[in-house]
C-alpha cells in the first residue's frame, strides 16, 4: 500500500470556474489546475480558515494527490486508520 493518503472524493465538488472545494474541520479546501506557469503545470491546493492560510508548495500531476495532501494540512486525525500500525515496529517478546 502507498503512503499517500487518499482523499474523501465524495466531499470535493466541482465550482463553476473549474476548481475543486471542500470543507473539512471548519477549513475551506480548494483544489486549482494550472495549465502553464514557471513551476510547470499540474494541480494545487489552498486552505483557508479564521485569517490563517496554508498553501501546496508544489504543484501535483494528479488531482488525488493534491485533495489528499490538503485534507491531510487540516485534518483532526494526521494519519489515516492502518498508517500508525504499519510505522511503528511490532513488539516481539
């Protein structure tokens, strides 16, 4: 299994100008493609709420790793269920 996390697809909906949004833990979530810019082309995420901002600091070629890398700036829960076990070493006695 790989380690990106994968996004709650179901909560992004398409905005008329093209983008993506969600809310997630009280964060507005909004996924942007960029066709041409001096970074390249591909997809980037913003996350905004109370005044506080964070923002991708690349861009990604696909759409999936982009929601999953916002929801997971902002989620209550920094690591999908399944993660944790795989990370941390099993106890051998």
């Amino acid at each position: 299994m790989s380690g990106m996390r994968h996004p709650t697809i179901s909560a992004w909906q398409r905005q008329e100008d093209g983008s993506y949004a969600a809310e997630l833990a009280g964060w507005s979530l909004r996924v942007v493609w960029h066709p041409e810019s001096k970074e390249g082309r591909g997809f980037s995420w913003i996350a905004e709420r109370d005044g506080e901002r964070h923002k991708s600091e690349a861009l990604h070629e696909e759409i999936e790793v982009a929601m999953g890398e916002a929801e997971a700036m902002v989620s209550p829960d920094p690591a999908p269920a399944g993660e944790a076990e795989e990370a941390a070493p099993a106890a051998h006695h």
